[in-house]
C-alpha cells in the first residue's frame, strides 16, 4: 500500500452530519466510530451540542452503533446509547481494538469518522474498515496535533487531486 493510499480517507466531509447514515446502514455499515476532539464538540468541550446529539441519535434509531472513540481524558459526557472509550492511543488504538474484537464486531461493518488524518484515518486505516475526514469544528488543538495540521495541510491537496483521478 502505498504512503498516499494509507493516508487517503475514503470520504472526505465539511462534518459529521454530511455522512449519508442511511446509504452507509444500508451497505451493512452500521458501527459508527467517532472521534470527540474537533470531530463531534469543539476541542476539550464536556458537551455534545443538540443537533450534533439529533445526528447521533438518527443513527441509533436506525439501528446503528455509536462509539466515541477518544484519545482525549475521560469525561462525562451525555449521550445516551453511546459507548465512549477514552484514551484510546489513536492510531494504535488498542482499546478500540479490543472492544471491537469482545464485541465481535467485523471490519466490514465499521466506518471512522474523525478530523484528523494522522490519528483517525490512520487508525481506520490500520483496521482496514471505511474512513471519512472532516474538517475539525475549531482551530484550537493541542499543541502537537497543530504540528501534524501543517502536515496534513501540505499533503491534502495532494490526496484530494488523487482522489478525484480515480
Ligand atoms: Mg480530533
């Protein structure tokens, strides 16, 4: 696989609601892994906002799977349904791994969502399951994941001309 590929998502979003649920459900993709940070709430937020939450729940009520998979604190979040795992250490991702694998959950049935490619789209991509990049909701991030954006900001173009050759 070559080091485009790796890093290429396969749908790239303006944010999380732009994700065609239904479509995806019928597919067979119904375990939704997003990511928090920038992805669902604005960096370091304790809080989901209501139409955010109204998407959330879409999904559910279609029978979807939500988790929340963060490499971020724990925090107390509400949403109902929800499986959170924090810490998760992105793009290793052991945790994730691991409840995937209690929960015999298969590859094909998984999408990542998240805003950053070296953390998520990784991450999904080391799982071999569907991505999807969107733009992160605020420009405020830990001080390392603004070192990877000058990265990803070089390298987008680069990955979206790809994309659109295909
Ligand atoms: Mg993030």
């Amino acid at each position: 696989m070559g080091v485009r590929k790796i890093l290429s998502p396969d749908i790239w979003l303006d944010n999380v609601k732009g994700l065609h649920v239904e479509h995806l459900i019928k597919r067979g993709i119904d375990v939704f892994v997003f990511d928090f940070d920038n992805t669902l709430a604005p960096w370091r937020s304790c809080e989901i906002s209501d139409d955010v939450k109204r998407f959330l729940k879409s999904i559910q009520n279609r029978g979807g799977i939500v988790i929340i998979a963060s490499n971020g604190k724990p925090r107390n979040i509400e949403m109902n349904g929800a499986v959170f795992l924090w810490r998760t250490g992105k793009p290793l991702a052991v945790k994730l791994r691991r409840y995937l694998s209690q929960k015999s959950i298969d590859r094909n049935r998984i999408i990542i969502v998240g805003d950053q490619i070296f953390t998520d789209v990784l991450t999904g991509k080391f799982l071999k399951v569907l991505t999807a990049k969107v733009k992160p909701i605020s420009t405020k991030e830990f001080f390392g994941t603004r070192f990877l954006r000058l990265i990803e900001k070089v390298i987008e173009p680069t990955l979206k001309k790809e994309e659109a050759e295909k």
